[in-house]
C-alpha cells in the first residue's frame, strides 16, 4: 500500500524530510557566499543584465549581449568622445589617397589574455573567419567594402577596399563582428562563426573566469592586459529579467550598481534618486525617440498634414509627465553632438493653433457636431503602431491619442507584439510609427544607409518615405556621402540630407534618450562611455 | 496494473503527435518571421539578403510538410533539434532549464500540502469556529492575491527590509523559500478549501457514523477514515497543478530570476525560435501525461473502490 493506516502521519512528516534532502541536496555554493569571502580579499563589484552574457563570440550575434563582448574583445579602432576616431590595438593608420587602402600599425605589447601574441597573422586570420560568412555579416557596410587584407610585416596590416568606403574607420570600431580572438579560440574548422569558440581568448580588460548559464557570469581582470587595468579585481554580472527585482536587489545591496536603457522604469529610477540614498546618473543623449510618419498614406502624404501633426504633438508635456523631465526634448532626428548632425535648422515648436490652421489649409476641416475633421466626408483617422511590451510607448501613444482628439484628429492605437508589431512596420501598414535612431557608432551613417534599402524586411523608414517627392534625391546622397572622400563635401550632404528629412517632416523627434546609472555611495567612477553599449567596469572602483 | 501503465504510456504516442502537429500550425501561423526575429534581436537590420541566408541556414525555406516531418523524423531519434537562437542543442537547454524548475515546483507542491492539509482539516472539525473563518479569509487573499505582487511584498518585506533572505538567484535552501512560497500560495487557498469541503461531505457518511458507534475516538476517525477518503480531489488537483507549476511558472521566475523552464519557454516564443518552443511543448506534454497516471495510480492505492479496467 502506498500509505498505509497508521502511517498518514509518518508520510506527512516524510514529506518534510524529501523538502529538506530536496533543497539542501540542490544546494551548490553560492554566488553571494563566494563574494563575501572574496570580497575580504577581494575588490569585487556586481551588477545584473536582463539576459544572458551568451557564448561571448564576437564574432556571431545574439544572444551574445554587446556589453560583454565589450569587456573581452577589442577593435583596432576605439570610437571616442563626439565620434573622434582614436588609436586601440592599432597605434596609428594612413589611408591612400584614393581612400581604398588602409595601412594600420599595430601595438606591440598587446597579447591575449592566454598570453599569445597580437600581431598581423592573427588580425588576417580574424579578419578571413568574418569574410568567409561575409552574407552574415552583410549589414555592416565595410564588410561587402573589403577587398583583400595584406600582412605587410609582423605588426603592419593592410586592408583593401573595393571602393572609398568613409565610414571605414567607425565601423572598425563596431563592437561586433570586427574583433579579435586569439589562436587557441578558434575551433578545428577555423570557422568561428559556424562553430564557436573553443575558449573566450580575446585581449580586451576582462577574462571570464566562472559563468551559470542565465544565472551569472563572473569577469576577473586579465593580467595580460596591455592597457590601464581596471581597478576592481572582478565583476559579477547577475542575470536578472524583471526591472523591479532589480530594484530590489540593488537597495539590499546585493548589488552595487544599475546601469543601461531601460532596465529600470522611470519611476524606480525617480525614486531611487529622490531616496537621497544613492548616486545617480543621467548620461548625454544616445539616440532619438521619434514617431515615423508615413508619407506613403493617405492623410499622411500631404506635406501640410505632416506639418500639423509636428506643431501638434506637445513633446514638452510628454517629457515632463511620462519621463519625470528625465529626457531631453529632440529637434532632430539625431542629437546634435554626434558627427555631423549639428544642423542648422528651425525647429517645430508646439502651437496647436497653427496645427488647426495647417489642417484646415489641408482641406481637413471641422464639422458642427462632430467631434473628428473630415475632408470628402472621411473622417480625420490616423493609426498609430506600437509596441505591446514597450510601456513607455504605450504611454506616448495614449496621451498623443488624447491630445490630438482636441484637435480634431482620431488617433487609432494598435498595440502589437514585437515580432508582429515589426513586420507590420515593414509593410508600412501604419500612419505613425515608433523607431528610434541606433545610437553611435551606428549613427548617423548606418541608419541612413538603411533608409535607402528597399526590401520587405528592412527598415520601415524606406517604405514610409516612398511618397516623398523627393525620395530618389535622398537616397542618393546617402549612398553618395557614404563614399565621399572629401570631409567639406561630407559635411554639405549630410547638411543637405537631415534638412531635407527636417523640411519633408517625416519625422517628429520626441526625446533623446540617455543611459542611467545608480550605484552604491561606496562606489566611484561611474562615467558613461561613447558607445551606449559599453559599461565602464574598467573605471569602476569599489571604496 | 502494469497493463493499464502500458496503455496510458501507449496513448502518450498520438497524444504528442497530435499535440505537436497543433503546436506546428499554430507556430507558423503566427505572424512574423524567426529569421527577423533573430535579426532584431541581434540588432541586426533585417535586409532581404541577410533574411534569405538566414533562412536557407535554419531550413526556413523548405515547404512546410518537409520541415514538419524532418523534425518530427529526428524527434523519433530523440533529437530535438538546434535553437535557432543559441545555436545548442535543444535537448540539453530544457535539461539545465528543467531541474531549477523541478526543484522550485517541489518545493512548492511540498508547501502546498504541508501548509493546506492542516489549515483544510482543522477547519473541517471546527467548521464555522474562528478557525474556520480565519482561514476562509486566508484562502480568499491566497486566491485573489496577483502572484507578482506577493512576490514582490515577501522580497520587500522579507527581504529588503528584515534581510531574512536574498531577493533572487539559486543556489542555498534560504535562496528557494521566496519563490516556492509565491508559486505555493495561490494554491495553498484552493487545496485548504478544497480539503476542508471534501472532508465535510465525508464526516457525514454511513461509515464514520459507525465507526462513531464503534466508539473510536475521533482523532483516529478523522486521520485513519475521513482524511484518507477526503484526500483522493485534492490528490487530483496536486497532479495537474504539478503540470500547471512546471510549465507554468513564468511568473515567479522572472521575478526571482529563476532560470527556469517558464523563462525559457517565454522566451523561446519571444523569440519565434521554433525548435525549443515544439521541444517544449513535446517535453511538457509527456510530462502531463505523467503527471497524471501518477495520480491514477496513487488514487486506487487510497480507495481500494477504485480499480483499473484490466484488473475487474
């Protein structure tokens, strides 16, 4: 018998004892308990990402996480303060005067953190492994550019270009795929892209040292390490999905700082800082929150129409009671202090009055009694897409909707999922859409090149300039700034490029998204690094 | 016995079919593309060469009849395919995804039982007592109370400000309590209510009366007769609520970051990635079906009526 009479009890208290062999036996040793002995000892600092670190290849794509990628692997070419290109794991590089050829001269005291050396042979043999699966890696523009690679002598490499590629330089400094791993990472096939690493050999600041799959993931500094060395001795990267347990964990200190684009809602990082209990950050703007317009729609073609929606929208309000005046308000399509994006224009102010009279210009005009415009007895309806996970979004969207109901403007909300949500932008079955620019190195170059590419999955921007009149012209000065080798003629396109997208109003910048950062009093040198993906563990010091 | 086993195991084999082929359908009628899925999520922009070479990589482009019976040709050689994602095999993911989870639901079932049984009996004998009030009130915040606000009221409180506990990650028994206590407690107010209900019905049976009249005393009633009958629902219940746990503990996983099966099986959809999410769904329904022969099972040892077909 399975319970016998009399032994209902026992079973019971059996119970109780499978429970304790159940969660002891489980029990393995914890991170927590490993920091606190090490920490004696120790400088360590911990933080949490919302996924997995991946199989840190820098090589491949997701689900490596780019910030880990950061700490491991390094480019010849770092992306500095305001887009100036500065020396990494190459010291210096001249460019032919045909803009086809670079020549970079390496370091000589970088090694792996297996402590093999960093030279020519292992940068071509990098560079061959990304070219093999050049179809993979085809987005990146310098990739489809490259001709050939040259090892001149042991420290000298040269690339070769089928055309005089600008962004060159930029796209080098890109944290994947144009990264280095030493010779003992790569696997029999010598393919790192379709068979992995063998081990995470690279010669950036951080060697992974312990790792619990979408657990943690523990970095300790890498000796070898030719650059300043970090200050901590290790980082601990706990993974943790839900930004309010994040929250949590961080006021009981188990960890010691919260970093990134919205891993923590507005009001959690409102609230920590007006705790007075922590420090806080808010890094320069990173990219563009903007509503895409779609000019290939009916209302919408209508350059007047557009015009009326940018002086409608109240950006202001939306920052101060979505964003706690946490972002600032955007002009642009890109913040002003990315490479050439200073622009000099004028910017639409929020006038609701001069909105009306663009509409009633626009032929959309209000009827006694009713509560929409209408022109030809339709009805002034425009939809607006947006993304079902992204909160923030939806707030937008239903104020907006509100908003311009008092201008006589029906707004449509439809909520979608991600992945449906973004096929339906790629068909540009939408009036206004979501987006947001990529953030450097990306921007503004690469974003551009996106708009030019006509295809059914790109990007929705191409589809919803397709009725602009001036569609062709733009396109080809993107594809023309991209190969221009004179830096007067970059700056005039580029001019010409944003004012043109500022005058056809196609899109209506809302704010300018940054990074944030909150961390422990005891900790110093939280500072925000050029590319948005970074995390500067490197400066980080724990007092 | 071991026949009617063999014959609830025999019946797993059109039951997965079926149940794999509707998972099939239904994934591909989902709008939206895995190739551009793991495009965006790689922050790679989605072009019609990368999409193409992409989907030629994945097998994406074959008619969907010949991905269907690949699949399912390769599942009878126990293989469940690669993650589009990660790129590991499928098999071994839900094997590391498998045991935290395991762990967490029994831990939780264990919780269940040891909290509910007690509260549900003693309700039962002093029905319509303060004890019995107190714990219709109980049960009404177990049932109605979100599991991600209890959750996050036992990290607050337990957690942040009696620092009792840690607030996330696996590893020691103290780590275990918050997110097995938060899965339990929905449940703990339906199996309270639900003993204490069925105890009820069976106090007044023919056989406690005689036993009565036996003159046993009647805490041996109540433990040796009436407890005995009164456990076969909540037994029942225990053995879909496992499945339900196992499958369906996204909540508080992602709340304690436990890197559980809910969290990748979320995260699977998330990502259109079809091998894990069919792996999943086969994995889950085996597990139900397990789940519930079990519960036949125990049921004939705890009610001699209750026999199996094969042995009448």
């Amino acid at each position: 018998m399975f319970i016998k009479r009399s032994n209902l009890f026992h079973s019971f208290v059996g119970l109780l004892v499978i429970f304790t062999i159940l969660v002891t036996g489980c029990s393995n040793t914890t991170i927590d308990q490993e920091n606190t002995l090490d920490n004696e000892k120790q400088k360590v600092v911990t933080f949490s990402w919302p996924g997995d670190i991946g199989d840190l290849n820098p090589h491949t794509y997701f689900p490596n996480e780019f910030f880990s990628q950061a700490m491991v692997y390094e480019s010849l070419v770092y992306y500095g303060k305001g887009g100036e290109i500065q020396p990494w794991l190459a010291e210096s590089w001249d460019i032919s005067k045909d803009g086809k050829e670079y020549v970079f001269h390496l370091r000589k005291d970088v090694e792996f953190s297996d402590g093999s050396v960093f030279n020519a042979a292992i940068v071509k043999k990098n560079f061959d492994t990304i070219l093999d699966n050049r179809k993979q890696h085809e987005w990146v523009g310098l990739i489809n550019q490259i001709k050939d690679t040259k090892i001149i002598d042991e420290y000298t490499i040269k690339l070769i270009l089928n055309n005089a590629y600008y962004p060159t330089l930029q796209e080098l400094t890109y944290i994947r795929p144009l990264r280095f791993v030493g010779e003992a990472a790569f696997p029999d096939s010598q393919n790192t892209f379709k068979d992995g690493l063998k081990s995470q050999i690279g010669t950036g600041p951080w060697v992974l040292s312990e790792y619990k799959k979408n657990e943690f993931a523990v970095f300790k500094r890498n000796e070898h390490y030719w650059g300043t060395k970090p200050k901590v001795d290790k980082v601990v990267v706990k993974v943790i999905t839900d930004g309010e347990s994040r929250v949590l964990a961080f006021e009981k200190k188990e960890l010691d700082f919260i970093f990134g684009n919205g891993v923590i809602s507005q009001d959690s990082f409102q609230f920590l800082k007006n705790s007075g209990q922590y420090e806080t950050k808010l890094s320069e703007p990173t990219a563009t929150r903007t509503l895409l317009l779609n000019s290939n729609r009916e209302a919408t073609k209508d350059l007047k129409v557009r015009l009326a929606l940018q002086h409608a929208f109240n950006k202001q309000a939306v920052i101060d009671k979505i964003f706690y005046g946490m972002e600032k308000k955007a002009d642009t399509l890109f913040p002003p202090i990315l490479p050439y994006t200073k622009i000099n224009i004028e910017p639409y102010e929020y006038d609701a009055e001069k909105a009306k009279m663009l509409l009633d210009e626009a032929g959309w005009k209000q009827v006694k009694g009713k509560p929409f415009r209408e022109k030809d007895g339709k009805e002034l309806q425009l939809e607006l897409l947006f993304n079902s996970t992204d909160n923030i979004q939806k707030s937008i969207a239903e104020f907006t909707q509100g908003d311009f109901r008092k201008l006589g403007i029906d707004v449509k909300l439809t909520s979608q999922e991600t992945n449906t949500f973004w096929t339906t932008a790629f068909q540009g079955k939408f009036d206004l859409l979501f987006t947001a620019t990529w953030s450097v190195p990306f921007d503004p170059h690469s974003y551009l090149a996106s708009m030019t590419t006509n295809s059914e999955n790109g990007s929705p921007d191409y589809n919803a300039q397709l009725g602009l009149p001036v569609k062709k012209e733009i396109d080809q000065k993107i594809k023309k700034v991209l190969l221009t080798t004179d830096e007067e003629d970059r700056k005039i396109l580029y001019s010409d490029i944003l004012t043109t997208l500022h005058e056809q109003a196609i899109y209506l910048p809302i704010s300018y998204q940054s990074n944030i950062a909150v961390y422990q009093k005891n900790i110093s040198g939280v500072d925000f690094l050029p590319q948005e993906a970074e995390v500067p563990l490197t400066s980080i010091d724990v007092n | 016995m071991s026949w009617f086993i063999f014959k609830r195991l025999t019946s797993l084999i059109p039951i997965l079919f079926g149940v794999s082929l509707i998972t099939f359908i239904l994934l591909h009628l989902i709008p939206g593309d895995p190739a551009v899925a793991y495009l965006r999520a790689s922050h790679i922009p989605p072009t019609n060469e990368t999409v193409a070479a992409l989907r030629v990589e994945l097998g994406l482009n074959k008619p969907l009849y010949v991905q269907y019976f690949g699949w399912l040709g390769k599942v009878l050689q126990l293989d469940l395919g690669m993650s589009y994602v990660s790129n590991n095999s499928v098999w071994e993911e839900i094997v590391v995804h498998f045991f935290p989870t395991v762990q967490l639901t029994f831990a939780s079932l264990i919780l269940i039982v040891v909290i509910s049984l007690p509260i549900g009996m003693i309700s039962a004998i002093y029905k319509g007592k303060f004890v019995d009030q107190f714990s219709r009130i109980a049960a009404f915040v177990s049932v109605s109370m979100p599991t991600f606000w209890f959750g996050f009221l036992l990290i607050y409180f337990l957690s942040v400000k009696l620092d009792l506990f840690p607030v996330l990650g696996r590893g020691t028994l103290a780590h275990l309590v918050l997110p097995s206590l938060t899965l339990a407690f929905t449940y703990i107010g339906t199996y309270m209510r639900l003993l204490r209900a069925s105890m009820l019905g069976n106090l007044n049976e023919p056989f406690v009366v005689y036993a009565r009249v036996r003159g046993l005393r009647q805490r041996l009633i109540v433990i040796r007769h009436v407890l005995k009958m009164s456990l076969l629902p909540m037994i029942t219940g225990l053995g879909m609520s496992f499945g339900n746990m196992l499958s369906g503990a996204v909540i508080v996983e992602t709340i304690f970051s436990w890197p559980g099966m809910g969290q990748l099986f979320v995260t699977s959809i998330l990502n259109q990635d079809y091998p894990m999410i069919q792996g999943c769904v086969l994995f889950m329904g085996v597990i139900f079906v397990v789940c519930n022969l079990l519960v036949d099972l125990t049921y004939s040892f705890l009610d001699p009526r209750i026999r199996w077909e094969g042995e009448k």
